[in-house]
C-alpha cells in the first residue's frame, strides 16, 4: 500500500495493489497507555468484532466485543455496544 487514492473497484489508483477489505484491519490507541488490533478471520468478508479504550484515573479500560456475523450490521452493533459500554465504565 502507497497511500494513495483507493479506486471504487478496490485498488490503489497510484500504484494498482489490491487495498484492504473494508474494516480487515481495525487498530486503536489510547495515547502511549494502550492499544488494540483486530483482523478480519479467513472466512467472512467483514470484520464484525470492535474495540474501545478508555482511562480514568489510574485505570485503563478495554472493551472488546465480538460481533455476531450471521447477524445484519453486526459490525455497526458491536461498535455501539463498545463505545456505549467504554463511555459507561469511565464514569
């Protein structure tokens, strides 16, 4: 990958290399703190799980949820469940 602009048919227009399926590769940070990475598995096309980081304190909370993906828009429920639950446990 060069950078460059992702064409529609899903390769770069600058160099032609194949891009990423949409969310195949997801990482977060929280600053210097944390960080998280989750990739697509080998047999779905999307990847449905999703990730928050949160601190308060001296604590640092993750939220990992594993989104059904025989379920419609697992991935957009699975990125609410975390930012609702991450939002929730910083109080």
């Amino acid at each position: 990958m060069c950078g460059g602009t992702v064409a529609p048919d899903g390769h770069c227009w600058d160099c032609g290399a194949s891009q990423p399926a949409y969310r195949s590769h997801l990482e977060t940070t929280l600053g210097t703190v944390a960080a998280g990475v989750s990739d697509r598995g080998k047999r779905r096309g999307v990847n449905a799980d999703a990730m928050a980081l949160t601190g308060t304190g001296d604590w640092t909370i993750g939220v990992v949820c594993d989104g059904v993906s025989m379920s419609p828009r697992a991935e957009r429920a699975a990125q609410v469940a975390a930012a609702v639950a991450a939002v929730r446990l910083d109080r």
